[in-house]
C-alpha cells in the first residue's frame, strides 16, 4: 500500500494527541466548610459545558467518570479529557475551574472540529464519482477528522489496486471555507493499469500449471492482451479463480482442496505484477457407493439414466452438480415445482471413497395460477401472453418457461425480459410474473456512408417493429449509391386477424448498375406463414415481378444480351424451416435448418425454380464464447425451353457468401471474363466469435469461409472452392446489428485482390 500523503489548514494543525497541561486556578474562600486537610477534596457541584454544537451535552457526560456531587480529582478530569478526545469531535478541549456554593465548578470549553460542507475528487478518469463515493465511508456534514480523512485516502488506493491500478495515489487536500467548515478534495492520480506478467502456481503435483491458468479468467500477458484485459489484476476476479481452481481439482477426485489467498508483487520496473497461487491437493477420491432415496414419481433407473455419476468413477462434483439440476428439471418438467435434491456424501478416508446418496424431495404437482405482465407501457398484454408456452391452470413445466422466455426475448420489443414463478405453497399453485422493459421499437435513420459493395451511398429509413403496440412491423426504405437506387415498403402482421398465422406484402423497386449492364426491376408480394410445431414453421410467398435488362455495353457476353429487355416472373415461394437458437441476434446454442424454393411460370416471361438448403449450427464452447458452423447448397435451372434468368444464379462473394472475394469472383465467367453466376452453390461458413465488451454488446470474430458457384462449364472440385479466412466485429447497436469483417483470400486469381474490409446492418451472418 502507498503512503498517503495529508494537507491541512492551520485550523485542524491544533489537533493534539497528547493532554496540554492545564493550569487550575482555584480561589477558595477560608470557611468552615473546608479544612486545611489535603486528604478532603471539594465536592463537584456543577459541571457546565459550552462551545459543543454538534455533540450533545448528554453524550459527552455520559463519557465523563465526574459527576455532581462527587468529589473533585484532577486525574479524573485529566482522564475524561481522553476520553472525550476519543470522540473525534473536538480540536480543542479546555477546563476552567471554579469555587462555587462551598465546591467547585467544573467548565469545559470545546472547539470542535469544522464540518465537511464538499467532498469532491480530481484526476479521476476511469471511474465517476459516485463510483469512488461507495468505497469511502466520509460523506458531506461529517466532522473533519484527519484520521478518518487519511483512512479514506487509503480506502481510495486500495479499490484502485484492486482494479488494476497498482501506482494509483490519493492526496487529501483540505481547504478551510469558514472557522467551523472546510472542503475535502481527494487529488487523484491513476496511473496506468498494472498487468500481470507471470501467475505461478504452487504446491500442484497431480494437475499441471497450465489446465489450472486456463480454468482461470485471469491470464498472463499475451499480444492480444488489449483486447480482453484478461492480464489486468482484479481483486474480485482473482477471488472467483481461486473458485474455479477448487471446482477444477474437485471435478478431478481431490475433495479437499484448499487454495490460498492470491499472493501479489509490483516487478522491479513497478510495470507489471506477479501473481502466486498456492494449492494443497490432499488425496483423490473415487465414488462408492451411489444411490437415490425417497424417490416415488421416478423409478432409480430413471434417475439413473439422467446421470453421468457412477460407481467407481472419480468423483466429480461438476458432474454431480449438473446431475442434480437435470434431476430436478425432471421433476420440475413433471409439474414438482418445490422439487429438490440433497447431495449425502459419506466420506471413507482410509479406503479414499466418497459414497453419496441423493435425497430427492418431490413435493406436489403445482399448476400456473396468475400470469402477470408488467413494464409494459406501449406494448399489448395479449403481444407478450401469445408468446407464453404455459397458460393459466396448466401443469407447471420449466422447458416450458424457458421457452416463453426465449421467445418473449426474439420479439425484439424489449431491452430486458425477467420471468420469475412464485410459488402459492396452500394453493399449489405457481404464479408467473413477467417483467419487461420496453426500449425504442421505432426508427427514423438518414445518412450516408461506404459500402464495399456500392460504394458511397445515402440512405433514409422508417421502421416500426411494434407498430401500435400490436407487433405489426412496418418498413419503408430508400438507398441511393453510385451503383444502386432502392425504394421499399413492407407490412407484417405475425398475428394475422388474432391467429397464429403471419401475413406479410411488399412493393419494391429496385435499380441497379452492373458492369455491363443495368437491372431495374419493380415487384410486389403477398406471402403467409405458420408455426407447425415449437420450433418448426412453414410459409409460402407469391411474387409478380417486372425485370428490364436495358443499357447492354457493346463488348457484353452473348448471355447478357439474350437477355436484354423486360420479362415478367410470376412465382410462388414455399419454405419450411426449423430453428432452435436461443437468441435469434445473439445466438449461443441451437440451429436453423431451412428449405427454400420457388417456381416461377404461373404466367408470365420466366419459367425457373431454385431451391436452397441451408443449416446453420451454434455450439457454447467456454467463457460466452461461441462456435458456429453453416452449410449451404443451393440449385437453379429454367424449364419450358427457357433459360435460367440472369438475376436469378448464384452469385458467390461477399459479406454474406465468401468473405475477402468480390461479387461474383466465387464462381464462373465467360470467354470476356464477365462473372455470370452459377447454376448452383456450396459454401461453408466456420466461425469462433468471443466478447469483446460485454455492456455494450461488442463481439469478436474469427472465420474460414470454403465454397463457390459452379455450372455444366465450371465444374465442382477442389480447385474450384475458393478458400478465404479473416477477423472482424459485431455489435448489437441501437441502429440494429452491424458487422465489419476483414477477408483475406488465401488463394487470389488473376486480377483478384488479396483481402477486402466490408460491412453490413441490419443482420448478422
């Protein structure tokens, strides 16, 4: 800890530790009371006190041994001097004494300490005030105790130590505002954050330094270090790693595990830290004997196999913790609400064995009494109860809760969702309350920017997803770039006339300006869809689209110019999906399966059909970071004698096909080099995404993409996957998502670039 250095006025400088000497002075009148004995001392018949403002004159005598009508005693008087310093009040303490009805007068003359009327600091930078306020205990109207003052000053070091900041000082300065007031401004100077160069590890025989570093958030310095500030010592942090070393040696067998405290030194340089860890392992159990008692409504071969624990394995409390939650979700998916399970471990140390029992307490089926929604001051209830997978009067069922959860949360209404069943233990009944916290639904954005696709572009949109309060979603969107000018409107109602069933219709149109020539197309839509089960749902769209193929450059490929003029499509969308993910932005686990197609030539100019079969795959790995993988295969061809329009193949390249490519360079050109698509598509998309920071919903990426598109001419192979791998960012703005990704081709053609940046909003990948 660093000394702590204190400034003061010469007001709080008279502050003594140490009795003055106190000069009595006593005029008694000769008289018959009083004899000339000095064994007889002269009774206390009055004490007056003055100059305490702030103390009351019952609290200081009830400190004092002298007492009226008590004999006097200077080593009494001197002794409540002490005491009454003690208080903490007082600059000052002085005694006149004085004869008075035959006895003497005691007065004491305080001056007490001014009052603290502002209490402020400077030079803080990482944390607000009201921050450093909670960890002092001196607040504005208390006396200004230098003590107390000083105290604080270390409390201030100590909190910024226990952050990181391990050069951090506070210097109290005092300033006197009036005789009986000061000002305390803490100066404040953080210094840099203290990273943590080296953790060692003592006393581990069985389990090697580093699977006890990375059970640990705390880390050692890396090159990445930056990013995640794992190397920076937090006293809170390293507490809980002191948790997880326990939990890691007792999922291995060693019950009795003990863990010092964190033993941490400033390098020589005072620029980074030390950190020791000391471990005493004790001895390895294995299980014994384990079974279950007092279970009726499963059998012990069920709860058997809800088990990982077994006889004669190591003993493992993870495992055996995570066997009790399953057990207790069984019961609680079986309506025991009050269900719970009691973990008996009998200990054998001589054989080191570990026999367990696992009491079960079933308690009684409860069924859901009241739903409850509350928070919501625009939003419907009937908006949030549609979502609830449990209704009132029904068999209490966890899964089911959750997923009312799950499912309130992918409404994207609300900045904040809690469940929270309460039991009505005489009625056996569990209330459910839900709390929502609604945030901005609605946005009106106007701007410009860069697209690595069209370049600069300005753009306006309007959407509402909760349009009045009814969860209809309303989007009107124009973009203008140097290649692309889009106009949209989209209404959908995912509760059609009050009916699990979404309606949706659009009109659009849309120009764009490719290399050889320009697309202009205006459509519309009308499309329905059902949930078929949980997870799964189907819909089916019909679209009437106008495409015109105009300002066709000379040197363009015979495939354009076959194509040069307006053609109509008529088509019709049918899909069907199944999708489990946990959070449709922010997903951690789950998948979305989807079959895609369309079959265009119910009328019109175009007769094709296409179809897409994607699947999409999410997997926690550790510490909230995520894995991903996603397949797609996609197949197009016209019928009728007709050709496979051009805007209808596969274009392979890009932020949302293979990054670090450009459009189109994933997949067949012809004899002039023009990227005229494919006939069909495989990509594969590998991803690792971490956070980065938490509060503001900022993650990390790291992926490999491997796929392309092909026809008859451009044939599937190995050499024809195009290969690329990069990094980027995504975030959950108040905009929506946005993703920026850096590319890298690691196999780039003629006239290709080696890597690209791009980015996205509006969808994560």
């Amino acid at each position: 800890m660093h000394s702590t250095e204190l400034k003061a006025p010469s007001l709080l400088s008279r502050v003594s530790y140490f009795l003055t000497i106190i000069a009595f002075t006593i005029t008694f009148s000769v008289a018959g009371n009083f004899t000339s004995s000095a064994e007889i001392s002269p009774l206390i018949k009055m004490i007056e006190l003055t100059g305490n403002k702030r103390i009351s004159s019952n609290t200081i005598l009830a400190r004092m041994k002298s007492k009226e009508g008590t004999p006097f005693s200077k080593n009494t008087v001197q002794d409540d001097i002490k005491k009454i310093y003690g208080i903490g009040y007082f600059d000052d303490i002085r005694v006149d004494i004085e004869s008075f009805e035959g006895g003497v007068k005691l007065i004491y003359i305080f001056v007490e300490k001014p009052a603290i009327i502002s209490l402020d600091f400077q030079g803080n930078k990482e944390f607000e005030p009201d921050k450093l306020r909670e960890q002092i205990t001196l607040t504005t109207g208390a006396i200004a105790n230098l003590t107390l003052i000083t105290d604080n000053a270390k409390k201030i070091v100590s909190f910024y130590e226990s952050e990181g900041y391990w050069l951090a000082k506070a210097v109290p300065i005092i300033r006197e505002v009036s005789e009986d007031s000061v000002a305390v401004t803490f100066q404040i100077e953080e210094g840099p954050e203290v990273g943590i160069d080296e953790i060692t590890i003592k006393g581990n025989e069985t389990v090697p330094s580093k699977d006890i570093k990375k059970a640990m958030t705390t880390k050692e310095w890396w090159m990445f270090s930056f990013l995640t500030n794992s190397n920076v010592y937090k006293e809170d942090q390293v507490r809980a790693d002191t948790i997880k070393i326990k939990e890691l040696y007792q999922s291995k067998g060693y019950i009795y595990i003990a863990v010092s405290e964190p033993e941490v030194a400033l390098g020589p340089d005072r620029d980074y830290l030390f950190l020791t860890i000391s471990v005493s392992e004790g001895d390895q159990y294995k299980i014994g004997e384990f079974k279950f008692k007092d279970n009726t409504v499963f059998s012990d071969t069920e709860l058997y196999e809800n088990a990982e624990t077994a006889s004669g394995e190591i003993f493992n409390r993870t495992a055996l913790k995570m066997d009790i939650d399953k057990i207790i979700d069984l019961y609680m998916d079986k309506g025991y609400a009050r269900a719970d399970v009691n973990p008996l471990v009998d200990v054998n140390k001589e054989e080191k064995l570990a026999n367990i029992t696992l009491a079960v307490t079933e308690g009684g089926i409860f069924r859901i009494g009241r739903i409850d929604v509350t928070g919501n001051l625009k939003t419907r209830d009937k908006v949030v109860r549609r979502e609830m997978r449990l209704d009132e009067g029904d068999i209490f069922n966890k899964s089911l809760l959750k997923r009312s959860y799950q499912r309130i949360n992918n409404l994207n209404y609300f900045e904040s969702v809690d469940i929270k069943p309460t039991p009505r233990l005489e009625d056996q009944l569990m209330d459910i309350d839900v709390t929502v916290k609604e945030k901005l639904t609605g946005m009106l954005s106007l701007g410009g920017g860069y697209s690595s696709v069209d370049k600069f572009m300005v753009m306006g949109e309007i959407t509402q997803t909760n349009l009045f309060g009814r969860g209809l979603q309303l989007k009107l969107k124009a973009d203008f770039s140097s290649r692309r000018t889009t106009y949209n409107i989209a209404l959908t109602d995912p509760w059609f006339m009050n009916k699990p069933i979404s309606a949706s219709i659009g009109l659009y149109n849309e120009i764009v300006d490719y290399t050889d020539y320009d697309k202009r197309s205006t459509g519309g839509y009308i499309g329905f869809g059902k949930e078929l089960s949980e997870y799964v749902g189907a819909n089916i769209r019909y679209s009437f689209e106008q495409v015109s193929i105009a300002d066709v450059s000379e040197d363009a490929s015979s495939l354009i110019r076959e194509q040069e003029g307006s053609k109509i499509s008529s088509s019709i969308s049918p899909s069907i999906w199944r999708d489990t993910r946990d959070n449709y932005l922010d997903p951690s686990t789950g998948s979305k399966n989807a079959l895609y197609t369309t079959v265009a030539g119910l009328g019109g100019d175009n007769y094709f059909y296409k179809g897409v079969v994607d699947s999409l795959w999410f997997f926690p790995v550790i510490w909230d970071t995520t894995f991903s993988a996603r397949g797609r295969y996609g197949y197009a061809r016209g019928y009728n004698n007709r050709e496979l329009p051009l805007y209808e193949r596969f274009y392979v390249g890009g932020i949302n096909t293979i990054r670090g490519l450009g459009f189109g360079e994933g997949g067949p050109k012809n004899a002039e080099g023009e990227k005229i698509g494919g006939t069909q598509e495989l990509i594969f998309n590998f991803e690792y995404i971490f956070p980065l920071i938490d509060d503001i919903k900022l993650k990390g990426v790291i992926f490999f993409d491997y796929g392309c598109a092909y026809d008859k001419d451009y044939q599937l192979s190995d050499s024809a996957m195009r290969k690329t791998a990069g990094a980027g960012f995504r975030w959950i703005s108040p905009l929506g998502p946005i993703r920026v990704e850096w590319g890298y081709n690691l196999n780039p053609k003629k006239e290709e670039g080696n890597d690209k940046v791009e980015f996205s909003v509006g969808g994560f990948f």
